[in-house]
C-alpha cells in the first residue's frame, strides 16, 4: 500500500515570500499525486494533481507541483504567498488506475506574516 | 452542479444520542466516503462505498454505520454518541477510489 508524509506540521513565512511545502511518498510504481488546501472552517478544496506526462504540474491559486520520481516528492511551489494562502495543506497519493484508495498526509499549517 | 452537500453544518448531541449526518453529491460519483479530522490526527477513513449497495469498513468505524441505496446519497449515522465522536466530518466523492476526491464543506459534532 502507499504512504505519504508531510514532514512539516507548521510553517510561517512572511507576505510576498515565496514558499515550498514538502512532501514524500512511498509506492513502487508512479502514483497519483494530489494537493489540497482548508481554509479554516471549511472542506478541502483541491489545488492541483498529477496523474502522468510533465512532471511540473500548475494549479489553482497560483500554486505548481513538481514530481521527483528519483526523489519521491511531490513539492507544493508558491513564488510569492498572500495573505488569503494561509491554510492548511494536505498532499494525497493514490495508485494508477484507481485501484487503492487515496491516503493523505498529516497536513501543514502555513501562517503568513504580514 | 452544487457538488457534494452534507448536512446539519454544526450539532450538538449529549452522550448516548443516536444521530443521521447527511452527504449528497450530484456528480455521479461511484465513490463516496466518510472522514472524521481532529487536530493533529489528519483525515482518518470511517467508512466508504464504491457504488450503491456496497460498502466498507475505514479506518475507525467503530460507532458509526452507514448505508448506500443510491448514487447520489450516503448517510452516516452514529449509533449511541459518545464524547470520543466530537469531530468535524466530511464527506466525499469521486469518480473511483484512486481519483481525485471532492468534498462537502463539512459537519462540526459535539458531544456532551
């Protein structure tokens, strides 16, 4: 079965900065990739996925992923985070066809300081 | 498309209430289940349904049931609440189970 870690549980950085938020995976084969974001009080709203094909993947928001099969990460990149992108971020990693359910990672906090 | 619907948004039970926690989705998705999140636990998998007429242990299902006579619907039920069971839930959906899921905004219970 697949794995995933979100090595880092909080993260703070400064309006305008610009962020990368980790994670990890484990599966022997190339998985589905996933990315979400919850906004306080609300559900999860999906920011992008990969599936196959580029490896760099762009989503909503402003937001883009990149997937490092040698590395087993698939990183969150924001150039320069608002305000409004504090949230917390959950990485998913499902299986090619569908086959397994998605397992989430734990999740990271991100506070931006104005 | 109004996605995946849940209600009551927040509930307040006192222990050893039984209570119904509603999802719908109009999508047609095959796939929907049930989450429970709780601070620092992450999502945890209750119980879940490939299609009408199937479903299946999660995670924690212990103290919940579930049933899925059609397609667009998925009801929780707790049996008897507990405090244990205070939590914000979500419900979701997708095309299949590997796929990308889509989830309602949520239930927040509390139990006294």
């Amino acid at each position: 079965a697949q794995s995933v870690t979100q090595p880092d549980i909080h993260i703070t950085v400064s309006e305008g900065a610009s962020l990368e938020l980790r994670c990890n995976y484990s599966y022997g084969a190339t998985p589905y990739l996933f990315w979400y974001v919850q906004s306080p009080g609300q559900g999860l709203q999906l920011l992008l996925k990969y599936f196959s094909g580029d490896t760099l993947v762009q989503g909503i928001k402003g937001f883009e992923a990149e997937f490092k099969r040698s590395q087993s990460s698939f990183n969150l990149r924001k150039p320069s985070v608002h305000w409004s992108d504090a949230a917390e971020y959950f990485c998913a990693v499902g299986t090619q066809g569908g086959s397994e359910k998605l397992v989430f990672g734990k999740g990271t906090k991100l506070t931006v300081n104005p | 498309n109004a996605g995946v619907t849940q209600t009551p948004k927040f509930q307040v039970l006192k222990t050893g209430q039984s209570m119904t926690l509603q999802c719908a989705q109009d999508m047609n998705h095959e796939y929907m289940s049930w989450y429970r999140q709780d601070p620092g636990m992450g999502l945890r998998l209750i119980h879940y349904s490939v299609g009408a007429g199937i479903t299946d242990q999660g995670e924690v299902p212990n103290g919940y049931n579930v049933s899925r006579s059609t397609t667009e619907d998925f009801p929780l039920r707790l049996l008897s609440a507990a405090p244990s069971q205070t939590s914000v839930y979500f419900c979701a959906s997708s095309r299949a189970q590997g796929y990308e899921q889509y989830f309602g905004p949520g239930t927040r219970l509390t139990v006294t």
